[in-house]
C-alpha cells in the first residue's frame, strides 16, 4: 500500500508513518513544518523516518493549492490519511485564521486531490471537540454536534460535512477519526501532560484549569495509532440501513470515537505524573478556559465491533512511558 499521511511531522503523523513502515507499506509524508510549537522536535520525528527507503518527504502547505494539484499528479496513493491541521482550542480564539486556512481551506485541497486521483480510501482527524457543550457522557458518534464552543471544533465539524459530500458525489470512501486526548512520548508541547512535566521539574507551578475539576478520556499514542491501522485497512462503504449521524445510506462515510473509554480526573492523572517523576507538583488552580469543556469519554463501541480495536494502555504505564522518553530526550 502507498498511503499519504500529511502532518508527518506531527505526534501522530509520525508514529503512523513508521507503523506503516515497519509492516511494509510505503508513505509518501507531507508537513510544512509551521512553527506552532518546537520546529526541531518535528524535525527530530523526521529523523526517524527519513533514513527509510520507502518514506518520501515533502515540505509543502496543504492550504497550498498549487502544490497539493502537484503531489497528486504526481503519484498515486491507495489512501490519505490527512492529520495536517492547524491544533488546539484554545489557540483558536487568539488566531482564527490560521484554522480556517489549515482546517477548511486545506482539507478542501486534500478532497479535490482525492477525487482526481481516484483515492481509495480517505482517513481523516476529526476531534472529540465536536461534541462542544454535550454533557452526556460517554459521547457517543450518534450524539448531536451542532454546538461547537471553539472554532477549532467547528471546523473539524465542517470537515466531517466536507468529507459526506464528497463521498456522496463521488464515491470517495472517507472515515473520520474523533481523538479524544491523545498522549504519549514524542508528544505535543502544547498538550498538558508536557507543560506539566516542563513545570514539575523546573519547580514551577503547573495550570490547573477548572482548579482541576476536569475529567479527560486519555488515550496512548500507540493504541491510536492501532485504531488508525485498522481503520485505514478497511475503507468506508455505504451504510445498509437509514442514515445516521455516524453512518450514511447514500455514501461511503462513517465516523469513529477513536479513545481509550476510561474517564480519568484530571488531578488523578496529575498525581500518576508526580509519582513518574518523583516529584510533588505546585498547583496553580485557574478558572475554566473559553472554548474548553469540563469532561470527556468515549463510546468506542463501534470501533470495537466494526474493527476489533481494543486499546491497551493504562494511564500510569502511559505516563511512565512519556517520563522515561522525556528524561531520555531533554535531560541526557
């Protein structure tokens, strides 16, 4: 298989990458390594996968229309998997149109490519944000998702909508993932489990939103990247009943909750790190953040009977896995 996965660079772009990699497939990456957050970190990703003889990278901007007409022209993909996107919620509400770029315009290039090029299967991030001010837990694919609360979240709605309509007009097989957090070594920077680490050991006190009245649905980055293998192996088809939310009579679509299932408060997971490091935070407990939400879990249970997915990891062995890599990378 020769699959595209765009934000190579990234946390999961590039455990993806070198998965695919080892089982044999060939990937052609694209990143534009954007300086959201440490360019050398992507840069380090990279590393680990250039020196293999059948990744390809390319340095390029999926909002770049010219270029992405180029990738596709140029080769031919069985699947697309698109992870390239402008990140976080919170960042949404300082610089919106970098999201509307990444997240609206450039997935637009990625569905035209696809379309053109006769894709086999499109494989997309959407996120748990979606479910915006849904308070029923767990969130279930079959839930409404018309309350974003950011704009990130309403733009990774807007995808799933993007991705129905191109599959309905053209029969391209398309599957979002929703990530519920998403955690593990080689990490975001941006993403808590970082900033706590960075905070602990500087002796700084760490933010606390919601002064720590928050549950998350915490999933290693390895079992997502196992949902992500499953599912790239298995393109969309229509659906044999009525629509759903999840599910489509008239085109091959479906989306996926793609999590560990569990809810882990916020400060049981800040203690499990402190017991990694052997080191006793300094809280500083700060309101709620706009855009963000109190708690999330998934209902994973269509991944698990349509596709076997089942993760594995546990919160503390997950965490101790991140201290060990972050010591390791940073500190020796």
């Amino acid at each position: 298989m020769h699959a595209m996965i765009t934000g190579v660079a990234g946390f999961i772009g590039a455990n993806l990458s070198l998965r695919l990699l080892e089982r044999g497939d060939t990937v052609t990456g694209v990143d534009n390594l954007n300086d959201y957050y440490d360019v050398s970190l992507k840069e380090a990703r990279l590393a680990r996968l250039i020196p293999r003889e059948q990744f390809d990278f390319i340095k390029a901007d999926i909002s770049d229309k010219g270029e992405m007409q180029r990738i596709f022209s140029d080769r031919q993909f069985d699947a697309v998997v698109n992870l390239a996107a402008q990140a976080g919620v919170r960042h949404s509400i300082e610089n919106p149109a970098a999201y509307i770029d990444a997240n609206l315009v450039g997935f637009g290039h990625i569905l035209e490519g696809c379309r053109h090029s006769g894709v086999g299967h499109l494989v997309y991030a959407s996120s748990s944000s979606v479910y915006g001010s849904n308070t029923n837990l767990p969130f279930s694919e079959k839930d409404n998702v018309d309350h974003p609360i950011s704009l990130y979240a309403a733009s990774k709605k807007a995808n799933e909508l993007m991705a129905h309509a191109y599959a309905h007009l053209y029969g391209i097989p398309t599957t979002g993932l929703r990530f519920f957090t998403v955690y593990g070594p080689w990490g975001r920077p941006d993403m808590a489990l970082f900033k706590f680490t960075r905070g602990i050991l500087g002796n700084e006190p760490i933010p606390v939103f919601n002064r720590g009245q928050m549950v998350r649905d915490f999933t290693y980055v390895d079992d997502i990247v196992e949902g992500v293998v499953r599912v790239i192996d298995q393109p969309a088809e229509k659906s044999e009943g009525t629509n759903e939310p999840d599910r489509s009579a008239s085109a091959p679509w479906r989306i996926f909750n793609i999590g560990n299932s569990r809810r882990v408060p916020l400060m049981d997971y800040i203690q499990a790190l402190e017991k990694a490091l052997g080191k006793q935070a300094k809280l500083d407990l700060l309101p709620m953040q706009d855009g963000d939400v109190p708690a999330t879990e998934a209902d994973i249970t269509s991944l698990q009977s349509d596709l076997g997915y089942r993760p594995k990891v546990a919160v503390e062995e997950g965490i101790q896995r991140f201290v060990d890599w972050y010591l390791s990378y940073y500190l020796t």
